[in-house]
C-alpha cells in the first residue's frame, strides 16, 4: 500500500462560519488577505516538500470561490512539486474536467507536470462536486457526459503520434490536434477518478482500468463501491485491482492519545465548512431517484451525517482516523478488512488551523512509524506491469 | 531601463527541416523524446533561477504545438519561478486570452502566481499569433474582441470583493464570479500586451495605460507603433515611454567572433518554418491587408526578418550582438531611433544555444550590459506607481 | 469558362442588414445562393437559367456587398435574415437553387420554413455531421496547403487557378471579405451545424441534391447521407465535376436541374 499527503490549502481566517450563509460559492473575497494567502501557499507547499523527504507521495486537488482550498489552478501546485520534489509521486485528483472549458490545454499541463517532474504524474480528473457548477457555469446535468468527453479527448490527445487529429464533440471541436510536449510516461499517466454513489459510473471507471477513489465516506458505503470495481475490473490479478482502489480519511497521528485527539479535532475542521443549501445539489447533479427523496426530506446531500455526527462516530465509520501509531495502523487494518481491500491511502494530515509545526510532526511521525508496517502489512505482491506507485 | 531574461523554451532536436512542412501546429509530437523534454525543461528552468541570481528579471510566454516552445502552459512556469526566484519580477507575456476557453480561469491562476511569488508578477495577454488559432480552434475572425472581452472580465474578477457578479457577454457566460484567491498587488498585477501591426489596437492598449511590448521587429516600424502609443496615452510621453517594451534576440561575447557565432546559433529562432496556410487565416488580419496579401505584396509579417542576413537584422535592432560595449552602443542606438523605451525583453537563449554558453551570455549581459543601460529609462520611478503589495485587508 | 453578365443591383434594408440583391432575366423566381467564393454568379449557366426565370441573387450576409452586423453569428441567424428578405420581396413558389455555403443556406431556410419556397436544389452543400467525433466528414480547407485544397475542390485542379494579381483592389476586397466572412460563420463547428441533420426532415418541398463525383471537400458519401435525411429528395452524381460541378461541367449541370425544374414547375 502507498500513501499519499493531502491538504486542501484551506484559509481558516475566514469569518465565523455562523455569521455567513456559505464559505463556499458567495463567501466575498475581501476575506481573503493575499498577505496572509501568500505564507499559506508557500507553508503548504513547502509541507508537500517535508512530505516527499519523509518518503510519502503527494496529492493535490482544487476548487474554487471557498476558503477552504486556496488551490484553485491544481497544474501550478503540481508544477510547483514536480520541481521541488524529487521521489514522490504527484497525483492531481483531479482535474475538474466537466468544469474545465478545455481538455486539450489540461492534456499540455498534465503532459508538462510529468516531463518536468521526469514521470512521477498520476492524473486524475473528477466532474467536480455540486457547489463547483455555479462558478463553472457548467449545466449541472451535464456533468458527468461532460468528463467522459473530456477525457476521451484528453487521453487521444497523450497517445495520438501521427500528426493532427480531429475531434468534433457534443461538447468540444477541435480539428487539429498534436499536442507538444507529450507525457513522460508511455502510453501515458495513470488516470484516476472519484467517485461516491454512482455504480454505473463506477463500473466504467473500472472497465477502462483507471484507478478509482472515494474520500471520507462511511465504510459500508465506501465496501459497496469497492465491490462494484471490484466486479467490472479489467485487472485479472487481485493485486493489480487493490492497487487502483484508493481511499481517502482525515489523519491525524499523535505520539498519545491526548495530543491525537486535539490534532483529530482540528483537522475535522474541513468537515465543518458551511456549503449554503442552494449550492449543495443543483437541479440534474444527481438521479430523479436521489431528487425524489430530496423532496420527501429523506435525502439531503451526500455528506450530512459525516458533517453532523461527532468524531467518535467519524473514527468508527473510518472518516477519520486519529490516535498513537499503533491505533492509526489498527484502524488502517480494520477499514482495509472492512471494505475488502485497497491499494492507496491518500491522507487529509492537515486542515484548518492546523498549525505547520503541527502538521509536520504528525506526518512525521506516521510517515516513520506507521507507514512502514502499513508498506509490510499490505505489501503488494510482484505486480505485472503498470505500477501506480514508486 | 528594467532587462528581462527570455527564453521560448525550444526543442531543437528536429529532423532536417526540408524533410517536414512546417514546425508549427502539424509536425507530429513522435518527434518529441520525453527524455530530452524533461531535461530540457529542468535545465530552461535552472537559466531562469540564474538570471535571477545575477539580478535579471523574468519573461515567459507560451506557444502550443511546436518544437519553438515547450512552455505550452505559461502559468505552470510562472507558478515554479514564483517559489524558486526570490528578487526579480515574473513577466508572463503572455496568456493567450483569445485562445483559451475560460478567462475567469486565468485571473484565478495569475492571482495565485501573485500570491505565490508575493506580487511580482507582471500580467500579459495576448490574442496568439495566427497559427495559435488551428490548435486551439478559435474563430480568427475574432481574436481581438475575444482578448478584450476576456480581459475586462479577468479584471473584474480580479478587483471585485463584495461577493459575485454576473458577466454575460457575446464570448463568456458567468452568472456568480467571485474568485479566490485574489492578486497579491493592489488592484491588480500590471498589464501587459502586444501588437505588431494593429494600429487602433495600439491606441486601445495605450488609452487604458497597459504596458506594450513589441518583438523582434525593424526599428521603423517599432518607431511607428511607439510613437502611436505615446501620442494615444493619457499621460506624459516620458511616463508613457516607460510603459514600452522591446524584445531583440541578443548575444554578448567577450570578443566580436565569439558574440556572432552565439548570435548565429541564436538566429535558429527566426529561422522556424511555419507552413503559408497556417501564417495568415481569414479574418486574422483586416480586409485590406489581405487585399495586398492577394496581390503578393504581403506575405505575412515576419517574412523580411526570416530571410535577410545577420547584418540586416543588427542594422534593423531584431538581433543585437557584440562584446559588451558593442551591445551597449546597439541598444542606446534602438533607444534613440524608437524614441525610448523602459524594458528590454532578451532572447538570450535559444536553439542549440547550450547550457554552459547560454549562462555565459546571461552572465555577460546581466554584469557588463546591464548596469550602463538601465539609466536609458527611468523605470526606478515608477516603483511607486506601480501596484504594490497591499498592506491590510481590503 | 464563359462568362456571365451582370444584372440590376440594389439594397434591400433586412432587419438591419444592407443585403445586396441582383435580379436577371424574367419569369418564374429562381433564387440562386452563391456559393462562398462568389464564383457561381459569373458562370454563363446562370444568363441560361435567365431566359426562363427571374434569376434573383441575394448575397449571403458578409458577402459580396452585403452588411455584416456583429449579431449574425451563425447559418441559423443568416438563413432567417433570408426567409425575411422572401417575405419582404413578396417572392412566391420560389425556386431556391444554393450552392456549397449557399446550399447549407438553402437547407437551413427550407427546414424553418417553406411557404414562399416551391422546390430546392443543393449543389455540394456542407451543413451536416455525419461522422463520430473522430472522423473528418469535411475537409479541412483551412489547415491544409493551398494546392492540396484546389485539387480537392476540382475535379481538374488548373480550373481553380485565378490570378489574383490583376484584380481591381474593389473585386479583391469582396474576395478577402468573403473568405472572412466564411470563417467567421464556418469556424467552430467547421462547415456544419450540429442540429442540422435531424432537421432535415422538415423539408417537404421537391429536392434535388447534386453531387460532383470527385468532390474532394465532401465526398459524394457524404452528398448521398445528406439527401437521404430529406424525404423524397433525388440525388444526382455529375462525373468530372468538383465541389463545383456546374462549373466544371455546366453542360451535364443544367440537363440534371433543367430535368428537375421541368418535373416540379408549373409551365412558365
């Protein structure tokens, strides 16, 4: 198993979030102070820069208009990290495709990230979550059409070494293509998607062999779409599946309970930020059938009880994992038995007020004594070809 | 005067040119060697955090689908020499704001460049010379109103900070605008664009007090489009003047013969073949330019400079190239002709200039050059006029 | 090639378009819609269809003399300024005869509206996607080199020689704004509208599609899956023609549609 340092690049001094409807969307930005911006960037990078030191892999994702990632051109940061790392791999996840009016210019970034950071790219692209469609513009039941599209023109434009080829979409036209420079890596990058409910879509992740990841969903949900790859897999070998299965929880690593469970309840912040109602399921994001309990209030967005409930529950569901070494192994080996397997832990290690002594000194102390025996403990056995990771 | 380091980032590597059409938009990328690429990108960039070093400002810009520039995406590099300088400025000149998809994108990304670098960037836009348009399927017959459509848009994203706003215009739809973050430099990074022939374009960029930089172009005609700049903008010409830009290809040598062998390797720039389709689609330029391109008597803008010798092209200011006091005497020579101008934007690399040489003539330029021209223009005077970083919260 | 001669211009307020009409000859009305070249017109053929027809040439907008507003954007928007200007000449059981852009045009008229339109013909029209999002139905005209796009167009490539240099700078001018304009409207998407082809089916008047069996810009493939989409239309082949065969081969030309005129016209 490899694991994977994660931040959001939040900016928690924004105002209380009881006295504003949204962080997200509509939160003005006279907020944000560019003094205060700047040191954060350059901290979470340089966090990112600890990171690959101590050994582990980088992730990076963006969104944008909200406090709580400043991250909001993920390309910059992960050229950034393609040069000031020098191990680690760097795994975009992603880029918000649906939302993105350009597949081909993200095939020249993503091509550029890996030459420059010599093949350490993974790719991911996403639809993007609901609040994203109003700053987009994007038509909210075009989503999910809208990436598959973008995707397909993005992996031509990487694999496609005759010259200029023509595309005449239902969302994007373009009649020459020949794309310089071209991925590092041949045919190209891995490519991962997330996903959270939608089997059908999951299945085709599965069936074009990309790498497929759920973040901080409870572990019968996260087992249930687990399963579903699992069945519509390309991969004959076991092992080759597991390693394109990723999960992502909050961390927090302590060197006792004390001190875990304080860095637990500051990284829980993230949980915390406000989305306005209006913002959280635009008409068409999700099926009738989600839309009809919507009405009935049986249904409302995907992440309420991990957004209410306390951390006692979080740590039960394997949202969130906190406590000594020891416990962080035995908690990453009880969700790994939970939802039957998975290949790549990517870990929200800092959020909030996280202070960067803080961060580091729990990253550190899971990168040097949990890490190992997680390597060990879910080792994977000789791959054939195609390695995700190192 | 302010110097910026450039260079387009080439991948020389090439077949022998009579064996394709064209460098630009169809020469397949089964020519690009990854390996080479990585490299060749690491060490481009190593140059750049040397030129800062030796005190030079940075320029970047970016072409797509050609071995002339593997910066395919300007705000990635901008956002790496944002972390790895730390004294000079960062010129991005510029995005290619008629050819790309979503304006509010690049306010976001050049606000987070901004921020990154704590606000030493300069924000240019361009509307992309004409082969840009096949890569990235714009309608050539509306470049311009897309790079001004798009630019009031990108600053009012950046300069708006009560909540969302509503832009609907002929190219973009957005109904809830509200980027964060915001640029560093108070209101807005400055601005920067282009030209070469549009005439009224010029006025426009000079009525709203944007810098404007010229490349490679003969003396005469940079004097036509500086003095129009001059004459259209609303303050002083000496202010104005600082706000001009000119970039030569340059190479400085310890001696005569080593300065004009670089500047012979230099030249591999101009010497890229772009095929004649994709040099002048229709509606690039106006009805009565094409009116003399059909009667053979305009082939396209760049066609003198490709062909004539290195002497012209010193004559003219495209390449300047000598020892020191030779380059030196060239640029006052330009300055004068042109009437002034406040940055000089170097091509001191490129081709098959390697990395050891290509140090060296940055090194040359930066500590024998440099000093004995900056007086030329008071630019130093403009550092209080300039956005500066903002000092609370707005 | 014979030339044409010219007949009586004016300007005719459509909307807010300054749109220039030519008339020639008298009889039933034939409206013919150039092609985007303008080279159509000056054919001889177009004086023979003069004998027995009000041949009535408007030019598209951007082209020829015609106005450009910047609100005219796309065929949809052209096609109804010409419905309007119909409407407006009072023309009746019009023969609407368009050729490549100007049979696109053609097209898109028919499916808003027939009731000034008696029968069409469409000569190498562009207007549809027939393909998948990989496939090239139409020739790139605009990425490929000069010679190779005249060797597509004609069956004999030294047809589509034409001096350029000797032009008067006024005809040089409307060249130049033609081929902006055709970009302008044909850009993204390229020569096509992608709602068009499932409307085809609208159009109820008596068609006539013809082809140039080596038409290298769209292929007669693609001429026989665009008259399949409209219902009961004829589809005809012109050997040894192009993209414009009734000016390499006006005789065979105009015994295909002088057929088809006979067969859906009224005597005049």
């Amino acid at each position: 198993m490899y694991a994977w340092h994660f931040t959001e690049m939040p900016y928690p001094g924004h105002p209380d979030p009881d006295t504003v409807p949204s962080v997200r969307v509509s939160l003005p930005n006279k907020h944000f102070d560019p003094k205060v911006g700047a040191d954060l960037y350059n901290r979470y990078l340089d966090e990112h820069m600890v990171a690959d030191d101590l050994g582990l892999n980088c992730m990076l994702n963006e969104h944008h208009q909200t406090a709580t990632c400043l991250d909001v051109a993920a390309p910059l940061s992960a050229a950034i990290l393609a040069r000031q790392t020098s191990k680690a791999r760097i795994c975009v996840l992603g880029n918000p495709m649906s939302n993105r009016d350009d597949p081909v210019r993200v095939a020249e970034e993503m091509a550029m990230v890996d030459c420059i950071s010599r093949g350490r790219l993974d790719a991911g692209f996403v639809r993007g979550v609901p609040y994203e469609v109003f700053a987009a513009n994007t038509n909210p039941t075009q989503t999910l059409e809208r990436l598959w599209e973008g995707i397909d023109l993005c992996v031509k434009a990487w694999t496609h070494r005759d010259g200029c080829f023509n595309f005449e979409g239902k969302f994007w036209h373009k009649r020459s293509v020949n794309i310089w420079p071209t991925p590092y890596q041949q045919p190209h990058p891995p490519v991962w998607i997330t996903g959270s409910s939608d089997k059908e879509n999951i299945r085709k992740v599965a069936s074009r062999g990309f790498t497929f990841a759920m973040f901080l969903q409870p572990h019968e949900k996260v087992r249930e779409m687990f399963d579903a790859y699992r069945e519509a897999s390309i991969y004959d070998d076991p092992e080759e599946v597991r390693r394109h299965i990723a999960y992502m929880p909050l961390v927090a690593t302590g060197e006792n309970e004390d001190e875990a469970e304080r860095l637990a309840k500051k990284v829980s912040w993230y949980l915390g930020a406000k989305t306005a109602p209006q913002f959280r399921n635009p008409p068409g994001y999700v099926p009738v059938s989600f839309n009809v309990n919507a009405l009935k209030g049986t249904y409302s967005g995907r992440t309420d009880a991990v957004r209410t409930r306390g951390i006692d529950y979080l740590k039960e569901q394997g949202v969130l994992m906190y406590g000594t070494p020891d416990q962080l192994f035995e908690q990453v080996k009880t969700f790994y038995d939970h939802v039957g397997g998975f290949g790549q832990l990517l870990m929200m290690q800092q959020a909030g007020h996280m202070t960067h002594e803080e961060t580091v000194k729990s990253m550190t102390l899971f990168a040097k004594e949990v890490y190992p025996r997680i390597r060990e403990e879910f080792a994977f056995k000789p791959a054939k070809k195609g390695a995700a990771a190192e | 005067m302010d110097a910026w380091y450039f260079t387009e980032m080439p991948y020389p590597h090439l077949p022998p040119q009579e064996a394709y059409e064209s460098d630009r938009v169809n020469l397949s990328n089964a020519v690009f060697d990854p390996e080479i690429g990585a490299a060749l990108y690491n060490r481009y960039l190593d140059e750049y955090v040397i030129a800062d070093d030796l005190g030079l400002n940075s320029m970047l810009n970016e072409h797509h689908q050609t071995p002339t520039c593997l910066d395919a995406a300007v705000p990635l590099t901008a956002a790496i020499l944002a972390r790895e300088t730390t004294k000079g400025r960062i010129l991005v000149l510029g995005n290619p704001v008629a050819n790309r998809d979503d304006p509010v994108r690049i306010a976001e990304e050049m606000a987070m460049v901004d921020c990154i670098s704590r606000g030493r960037l300069d924000a240019g836009f361009v509307r992309g010379v004409p082969y840009e348009i096949f890569g990235s399927n714009t309608n050539p017959s509306q470049t311009m109103e897309r790079l001004w459509d798009g630019l009031d848009l990108i600053i009012k994203a950046w300069t708006t900070r009560d909540g969302p706003f509503n832009y609907e215009s002929p190219h973009w739809h957005k109904r809830a605008i509200n980027i964060w973050p915001i640029p560093y430099q108070e209101p807005h990074p400055p601005i920067w664009t282009t030209g070469s022939t549009d005439g009224p374009n010029v006025d426009r960029v000079a009525r709203r007090g944007f810098h404007f930089a010229s490349f490679l172009q003969p003396h005469e005609r940079v004097r036509v489009l500086f003095d129009r700049y001059r004459a259209a903008a609303t303050d002083e010409p000496e202010a104005a003047t600082r706000r001009l830009g000119f970039m030569p290809i340059v190479a400085v040598g310890e001696n005569e013969k080593e300065a004009m062998e670089r500047a012979a390797k230099l030249r591999w720039f101009i010497q890229s073949k772009t095929a004649p389709q994709f040099r002048n689609p229709p509606g690039y330029v106006s009805v009565d330019i094409n009116v003399r391109a059909l009667k053979g008597e305009f082939a396209g803008r760049t066609a003198a400079i490709r062909q004539e010798g290195m002497d012209y092209l010193i004559e003219k200011g495209v390449v300047m190239a000598g020892t020191p006091d030779q380059v030196i005497a060239q640029v006052e020579r330009f300055y004068q002709r042109v009437g002034g101008f406040g940055h000089l934007l170097v091509m001191l690399q490129a081709g098959f200039l390697d990395h050891e040489e290509t140090v060296r003539n940055i090194t040359l330029f930066a500590k024998e050059v440099y000093p004995r021209i900056r007086h030329l223009a008071d630019t130093a005077k403009d550092d209080g006029a300039r956005p500066t970083a903002r000092t609370g919260q707005a | 090639m014979a030339k044409a001669t010219t007949g009586n211009f004016e300007f005719l307020k459509v909307q807010d378009v300054d749109l220039e009409v030519e008339r020639r000859g008298a009889g039933a009305p034939l409206v013919l819609l150039d092609d985007e070249e303008g080279l159509t017109r000056e054919a001889a053929f177009v004086d023979d269809l003069a004998k027995s027809h009000e041949v009535i040439i408007p030019s598209a907008p951007g082209f020829g003399h015609s106005s450009r507003p910047d609100w005219i954007e796309t065929m949809d928007d052209i096609a109804y300024i010409m419905l309007d200007f119909l409407d407006q000449a009072g023309i009746e059981d019009a023969t609407v005869l368009g050729f490549s852009l100007g049979g696109w045009i053609a097209a898109e008229m028919a499916v808003k509206n027939v009731a000034r339109i008696g029968r069409l013909a469409l000569v190498d029209p562009y207007g549809i996607k027939v393909g998948g999002p990989w496939d090239r139905d139409i020739q790139d005209i605009w990425f490929l080199p000069k010679d190779e796009v005249q060797a597509l167009k004609y069956a004999d490539a030294s047809n589509g020689d034409i001096d350029y240099t000797e032009m008067p700078d006024e005809k040089l001018e409307v060249v130049a704004r033609n081929r902006e304009s055709f970009a302008r409207f044909c850009w993204r998407p390229y020569m096509h509208n992608p709602k068009l082809k499932r409307r085809l089916h609208r159009i109820t008047v008596p068609t006539l599609v013809i082809w140039g069996a080596d038409d290298g810009v769209v292929t007669t493939d693609y001429g026989k899956a665009f008259a399949d989409e409209i219902p009961g239309a004829r589809f005809e082949v012109i050997e040894g023609g192009g993209h414009f065969p009734h000016l390499e081969q006006p005789a065979a030309f105009m015994d295909v549609l002088g057929g088809f005129l006979a067969g859906s016209q009224k005597a005049a």
